[in-house]
C-alpha cells in the first residue's frame, strides 16, 4: 500500500476552506480522490455559535472502473444556558452518487449538556433518514449519558 496525499487548509477569520488530492495505490482497491471543503463559524453573540461544514468529494476507482461524487453539509447551533447547561441542535445532509452506488443521508440532533466539577451528563434526540438503492430506513434514538470522572 502506498498513499500520497497533498493539500492546503487556509484560515481566515471566519471561514476555513481547503482542499486535498489523494492517491492510493494497493493491489486490492486503488483509488484516486480530490476533495474540497469549507468550514463557517460565527458568534451571534458571547454565548450562541453558529457553524456551517461543507464538504465535496470526488473518487475514481480504477480497477472497478467507477466513479463516486460526495456531497455534504452540516449546520449547528450551540448556546450556552448557563455556567453549566449547554444546547446543541444539528442538521445535515450527505448524498453519495456512482455506478450502482446512490445513497442519500439526512439527520437531525438536539441535546442538552450539563457539567458542574466531575460531572457531565447528556440528555438528547437524534433522527436518522437513510435511503440507499431506492430503500428507506428510518431511526429514532433517545439518548442519556452520565459521567463521572474519579
């Protein structure tokens, strides 16, 4: 197996983009991929961020003679309630296309963070659509965490 990779990542107030080109070469999957990205972030005021990643990829697979283009995106909003309570509410979208390979991704999650001294403790939702090859499947997941660290 070898793999190069080669890029550039810039930051500048704001935003973050960059971009990237991979070669992978191995006897049993060689690929080769170009990928893009950006990256927003922007404090509505002292305790509410708001963030934006976006993200392109493109693959050539030789040996298997195909292509796959990805896209992605994810928006979140974080807001600190207080010294120990945050919310965070996300949502994205990925969509994949090649020969025999479509899929498309879409989610959504909120939860609420709590951390005094030891203990964080997480309370959420999370939502999950999925189709791939014309098949939907759908997910629903409450969550709660605790943690205590000694």
């Amino acid at each position: 197996i070898t793999d190069k990779v080669a890029g550039v990542d810039i930051n500048w107030r704001w935003l973050r983009a960059g971009g990237e080109y991979e070669v992978y070469d191995s006897n049993l999957s060689p690929y080769r991929t170009a990928r893009l990205f950006e990256y927003f972030t922007f404090d509505a005021n002292p305790s509410t961020t708001l963030t934006l990643d976006v993200g392109q990829s493109w693959s050539t697979f030789p040996m298997a003679n195909r292509d796959l283009t990805t896209y992605h995106a994810i928006a979140r909003i974080r807001m600190r309630l207080t010294s120990a309570f945050t919310f965070t509410t996300e949502g994205g979208v990925r969509f994949q296309d090649g020969e025999g390979y479509d899929q498309q991704l879409g989610t959504a999650r909120a939860h609420v963070d709590f951390k005094s001294g030891k203990l964080a403790v997480q309370a959420g939702y999370e939502y999950e659509d999925e189709t791939y090859i014309n098949e939907l499947r759908l997910r629903h997941y409450f969550f709660f965490r605790a943690k205590r660290t000694f």
